[in-house]
C-alpha cells in the first residue's frame, strides 16, 4: 500500500476515533446543559450535585437525519428481443420498492475547521435491477451494484472541511446535512479532503439536483454525458480546492477512480487513475441567475470501444469491453447548467444542461451516456394555497457516440446497457412530480415518467412508469 494512501486511511480511522469516543461518552449518561444565568460559586453549591455544563465547541452535532420510501411500477411495454442488459419487466421487475436511510453529523474542530460523517443504508432494488437505461428512473438506486453491494449501513462520507476568509463580510448558514450553522466568509478559499461525493461540489442546481426531493430520474440530477469518478455509491476520495467571490466561484476537484468498472472499490493510490474536474460559477446579475461551465477529464482502466469491436470481429464473437480493459484509457467532456428563479422568491424558476464526452472510451462509473440535453421548471404551491407544495416537470434526451453506438449495435453489452442489437435513436425522457408537504418533515410526492426509446432502441418502448415517494427528514 502507497505511503499516501496509508496515511489517508490513518487520518480517516483517527476522525473516526474521535467520532465513537464521543458518542460512547454520550451513551454512558453524561449530560450537558447551559449554566444557569446568575449561578453562584462551586462552594455555595450542593457537593452531591454534578454540576451540568456546555458540551465542547467540537462536540457532534446532528445536522439531519431522513428516510426515503419509492415504489415504482413499469407496465408491460413493445419488447421484441432482450439482452443482458435489458431494460425489463420480466420475474416482477417492474414493480418494485426501495428504502434510503440516512444520518448526518458535522464538528465545529477549530475556528474555519470542520469535520463530517454521514451513514446510509439503501434496501429494495430498482425495476429491472437498475440496468436498461442511460437516464435511470430513480436516483436513490445503486447504479447496477445494488444487488452485489451488502445491504448494511454504509459510511458516506467522512471529510474536513476549511475555510481561509479573504474579505469581513459573512453569510448566515442554516443547519442542513454537510452544513453547520453559523457564519461563514463571502469571499473565501475552501479546501475539502477526504471521502466526498463529487456531485456535492460540481454540477449543482436548484431546481433538479436531489432525487429525494424533486425529481426522480438520473436525468434531472446531474449532467449524464459527466461520467464523475466514483464507486458505485457515488463517493470517492478526493480533494476540492475552491475559490469563492460574490458573483463566482472556481472549484477544481481530483477524486480517485474504482478499480473497476462501476466498481464498489479502489486500488492504492494512481496516479493513472484520476478524474479531475475543472468548474467556474457565475452569478451575472442581481436577478438570481447561476451559470455553471463544467470540463472533466478521466483516466483510468477503460477499455476502447474500437478496439473491442477490431476484436470481436478477429474472433467472431460480439465485442466485450472487459477483454480490452487497461491503464491508459481517458475520457474528457464539458458542461452547461443554468438555472434561472422567475417568481415566488426563487421557488419558481427555471433549469437546464448540456452535457458531451469524447465517447471513446467506456463509461465507468455514472451512467452510459455520450451527449445530453435537458430543459425544466418547477412551479411554487403557493399560486394555489399550497405553499410548501412543489411541481415540476422537465424533459431529456440523451445520445451516444459513435464508437459507442457501433459497440452496442454490434451485440456489445455495457456498464448499464446491452440489448444484444441496437436500432439506434436518441432516448428521451419526460418526467413530472408533485411534491406534497404534509407538515415540516414528512412529504409525499407521486411522479410520472415517460421513456422514448429505451436504451437508444426505437425497437423498444415507449415505456411508462408510475412512483410514489414518501419523504421523512429532519
């Protein structure tokens, strides 16, 4: 194991630590509370009584907690022929249910200094156990790895987080999972390190960015042409250095690559084996307008798609991009995403993404996806007396690229995809929700997709798919 590497996994076990002998301590009994105003000197106090007293700055906090509840139904759809990697509704699987746990904690260590530690735990599987498609139906499924994952409590993230101020003027933070609460600097540096999802920092957007909220479908959470290096969770270790000005922001991350494709794990630290990501943020105007300008580049194991084709057709058998798999395969692709509030305080706005890769190289750790275009609105309850209600509704289309097409035309089967033939078209999705709040914690929220061409296969489909979701959080 690299001495980086050792270290890094030294620094985690160390937070760790500091993380179980503060809840062991708490589990003993010991309790906390402010000192009464006007208290009077330890001597004039009872000495049988414990005196009560603050928990230390750094003490945990809770900064949230939720539950997610999605059952989905896929009716019978035009179905000709299937591959490996169908989109299907055969043996149930297109009906099914899934369960997301989680629990969110952040320590306040030094003055710019703060530490995070989330758990999860995701149980049920998604229709058609999570392959067919490039923009999948719902984003809390594991991408192709949750019937192989264990389905035990998990640690998201573990990280620091620091901030070094460049001007006296703060913003007031709210309490929210990864965000204590306080006052931080306008203008900053901010430095992450340690197990982080990179979509926490990249690609974000208001109106479609959390599939337990707002939109269900891969499509409407991040860019789908934006194969972010990650494990098959979404997280992986890296580092974010960000440069924060009130009308931008430039964030430049490095996260480490699974070891395989879609992989759950990661080899000791290579440096052949990186996703750099490269985003500025700008803020034009005093109306509420965000414009973010994404470029990536991945290196890796991936394997060619022309060079799995060139031996498929030596041998003849249908292309396998595991035969071709080695260092030296890289991917490099940009971004547009912008969101626009319109009314009602921001709550009603607008959003949209570009996405393209280079595509000639296999998809290895996102979705299988090329090119994308996506366009969307979300419209406040409050226009009919329903305040807290949300609906949206968006519409996407996804593309391939050629090397890619010509690889699954040929009977290649993919990360997600692999219909063992291909009549290829664009795939297009539509999506509407609304989201219900029933009271401040539980919301309900029934959604409506409709898939054209799944799996870039006009000889299949058009697909219908009925959900509900039922939100718990605090």
């Amino acid at each position: 194991m690299g001495p980086v590497m050792s270290d890094f996994k030294k620094l985690c076990s160390a937070i760790l630590m500091v993380f179980a002998v503060i809840v062991a301590g708490a589990v003993r009994g010991n309790v906390w509370a402010a000192e009464p105003e006007g208290a009077v000197a330890d001597s004039r106090q009872d000495s049988s009584e414990e005196k009560l007293q603050d928990p230390p700055g750094w003490f945990p906090k809770l900064l949230g907690a939720q539950a997610d509840y999605i059952y989905q139904n896929m009716p019978p759809f035009h179905s000709p022929y299937e591959g490996a990697n169908s989109l299907t509704f055969a043996n149930g699987l297109g009906r099914q249910v899934t369960q997301t746990y989680g629990a969110y904690f952040g320590s306040q260590l030094a003055r710019g200094l703060q530490a995070y530690a989330d758990f999860e735990c995701f149980l049920g599987d998604g229709i058609s156990k999570g392959v067919g498609l490039a923009g999948y139906v719902n984003g809390d499924v594991i991408r192709a790895g949750s019937s192989n994952l264990p389905k035990t409590p998990y640690m998201a993230r573990l990280y620091l987080r620091y901030y070094y101020p460049l001007s006296g003027e703060t913003e007031k933070m709210e309490r929210c999972m990864d965000q204590l609460p306080g006052e931080q600097p306008v203008s900053r540096w901010e430095f992450k390190f340690g197990k982080l999802a990179p979509t926490d920092d990249f690609d974000l957007n208001r109106y479609a960015n959390n599939n337990r909220a707002q939109f269900f479908n891969y499509d409407f959470l991040y860019n789908t042409a934006w194969d972010y290096a990650s494990d098959t969770r979404g997280y992986s270790y890296g580092i974010v250095a960000a440069l924060y000005q009130p009308r931008w922001r430039l964030a430049l991350g490095v996260f480490v690559e699974p070891d395989t494709q879609n992989g759950a794990r990661f080899d000791v630290l290579d440096t052949r084996e990186l996703g750099y990501n490269l985003e500025l943020t700008v803020k034009p105007n005093d109306a509420g307008t965000v414009v973010r300008l994404l470029s990536y580049f991945n290196e890796g194991r991936m394997g060619s798609y022309s060079e799995a084709l060139l031996l498929g057709a030596a041998t003849d058998k249908a292309p396998n991009i595991l035969d071709v798999e080695k260092l030296g395969g890289t991917k490099y692709g940009f971004g547009l995403n912008f969101e626009q509030p319109l009314a009602d305080g921001g709550e009603t706005g607008m959003f949209g993404r570009l996405g393209w890769n280079d595509g000639h190289h296999e998809n290895w750790a996102y979705v299988e996806c090329d090119r994308h275009v996506s366009l969307g609105a979300q419209l406040s309850g409050i226009h009919w007396g329903r305040e807290g209600d949300r609906v949206g509704v968006a519409y996407a289309v996804d593309g391939l690229s050629a090397h890619h097409k010509d690889y699954l035309e040929a009977g290649g089967i993919g990360m997600l995809l692999g219909d063992g033939a291909l009549n290829y078209d664009l795939a297009q999705t539509l999506e509407i929700y609304y989201s219900i709040q029933v009271c401040s914690f539980i919301q309900i929220s029934p959604d409506f997709q409709f898939i054209q061409n799944p799996g870039f296969n006009r000889d299949r489909g058009p697909v219908e798919v009925y959900g509900l979701r039922l939100r718990m959080s605090y």
